[in-house]
C-alpha cells in the first residue's frame, strides 16, 4: 500500500509516506532560505519512499516566531528563498507543503523582543518544555483578528513561492493549539470556553487560508488531538475538531499530540498516536496522516495495512538519515 498513489484536491501523491515538519534552524537569522537548506530537503526529496515534504514550521509573523533561524513566511520578501527551495524538491519528484504557524505563548521573549502572545495569561505546561517561564499577554479580539489575517496572507505567499499545499499548525503547544486546549484557554469571550468555542478561531483561519488560495488548492491542518495531561484534549475533542476541520474545508488531517508535544509518556511503539488516527478516520472522509515512531517500511506498511491512517509520517529517521530504505 505504501506506493499506492493519492489525491488531494489538485494535488497527486506518488506514495502514502510522508516527511512531516521537523525544524532544522538551518536559515538565516532573519528566516531565509540557505544553501544548507535547499542541501537538507533535496537529499530527503530524493528519496523515493517520500512522496512529500512539509517543511518545517514556518512563522507568519514576527511575533510568532518560535526560535532562532526558524524559516519564515512572514514577508513577501521570503518568497524568492522560498520558491528555491520548492524548486529543489520539485527537482527530485517529491511534492511540498508549507506548515503555517504562530508560536504564541511558545515563542521566546529573547527571540521577539517583546512578551509573547496567547489566548490567556497562562504559563504553557507543554512537555517537553517550551517557551519562557513567564505569563504571556492575552490576545484581544483585534489581535485574534490580525492572526487570523496574517496566516492568509502567509498561505498566499506559499502558493506563490510554488508549494503544492499548506498546512495550518495546530499542534505541539503553539498558539492554534493553546486555543484549543482547556490547559491554556482560560478566556470567557467567544474563543474560550466549551470546545466549540475554543475552536472558533481555527474555522476562521480555515475559512480564510480558502478564500485567499481558492477552493483547488490543498489545505491541511495539524491537530494536537490531545495533551494526555489531567484536565486536557480528550480523544472526544480531537473527533469532533477533526470534523469541524473537514467540514469547513480541510482537506487532509494531520495528527499528533498537544501539550505533550510530539510524544506520549512511556509511549515508543510505531504509530503511537494512532487511538486518535483510528478514531477520526471513521469520522472523516478526507485523509489522515498519522506519524510517531515509524522506523521502518514494515511499520509503515503495518499501519496502512491494519487501517490506522491513509498517509504514515517518517520523520526522525529521515532527520537522522536521507537515505532512509530500512
């Protein structure tokens, strides 16, 4: 199944296997695109198991940068360096998304100058650690709104720079994400609140990202289904957001953890998300990739075989090794 073929709106897969977002910090401070990047992502895209890249997450404006020398889509100013990297995996046959992201309260004082942003003055419990030790400033409604306008405006600068998607990030603890969970969404205007409040937000980020790239392009959306953390995302939430999604027009779901990040405490197995691929892939009739612990083509195989997901992301050991075939 891994070499089975997929089509997402206007856009062809080769494979089920995927290279989801993983960040390198290989760019220039200002988060251009480098020799060292283009280097990185061809060697990855040459590989052919991987049917695509999605970058690594990109930020869509100064004050949601997480780290230093993270790539940016913040600036039109970006799209050159941009559209040579596209170029370089395009090069090698692969396709590319462009992950969208605002760090909010993830995002280091030191690195943006200023106290970060969330939806509440609340010390992120993300693990493993991210972010400063100290309460960010809550977003008023009109900050929400500019967020809202400024991941549109990225998405329109990835199309331009000649990615074949985007992707919406709401995982791994940052600001989509801490809208989200009921650990840091303490708000009690209409963001915050019942779940379908605190994912009002996301419908109007969806609904934005469409109508600046049309109804053709692929959009995809990464959700932190749950945060496996006492008073957080249950698997409940992450079925009926990732319904939400699909039917304000996502058209593949990405899954992973929330304030757990990437992991899940004494959790190595392949697929260690898949209870949460499982369930909403009955749910939903858009794809469903599901990464986590997949080291190997038998693990992957394994878990399209056995129903777990329709897209596998293999990202440490691709990291680890471009050449990756084991």
């Amino acid at each position: 199944m891994m070499n089975t073929a997929v089509v997402i709106k206007s856009m062809e897969l080769r494979g089920r296997v995927i290279m989801p977002p993983l960040g390198t910090y290989k760019c220039t401070e200002d988060g251009k695109v480098t020799e060292d990047n283009l280097e990185y992502y061809s060697a990855r895209a040459r590989n052919p198991h991987v049917s695509m890249i999605i970058t690594e997450h990109s930020y869509i404006s100064p004050e949601g940068q997480a780290k230093p020398r993270q790539l940016s889509v913040s600036d039109d100013s970006d799209i050159d360096g941009l559209h040579r990297l596209t170029d370089a995996i395009h090069a090698e046959g692969a396709k590319v998304m462009c992950q969208l992201n605002h760090a909010g309260s993830a995002a280091l004082s030191a690195v943006i100058g200023r106290q970060s942003l969330a939806p509440s003055p609340v010390i992120l419990p993300a693990v493993p650690k991210t972010g400063d030790d100290t309460p960010p400033a809550e977003l008023t409604k009109e900050q929400i709104a500019e967020i809202v306008c400024r991941f549109a405006a990225a998405a329109v600068r990835a199309k331009t720079a000649g990615y074949d998607a985007v992707e919406i990030h709401s995982a791994h603890a940052y600001l989509l994400n801490q809208f989200y969970s009921p650990l840091t969404n303490q708000r009690t205007d209409e963001y915050g609140g019942n779940l379908e409040k605190r994912l009002r937000i996301h419908r109007e980020v969806i609904a934005a990202v469409r109508e600046a790239v049309g109804a053709d392009y692929p959009v995809a959306i990464r959700l932190g289904g749950c945060d496996y953390m006492e008073g957080g995302s249950s698997l409940e939430d992450c079925v009926y957001a990732a319904k939400v999604f699909a039917q304000e027009g996502a058209d593949l779901i990405d899954l992973s953890g929330g304030m757990c990040r990437y992991t899940i405490p004494g959790h190595n197995e392949p697929g260690y998300f898949r209870a949460m691929s499982e369930a909403v892939k009955k749910e939903v009739t858009v794809p469903v990739l599901l990464t986590g612990g997949v080291k190997t083509m038998a693990d992957a195989e394994m878990l399209l075989e056995e129903g777990a997901a329709d897209l596998i992301g293999v990202g440490r050991e691709l990291f680890k090794n471009a050449e990756w075939e084991m």
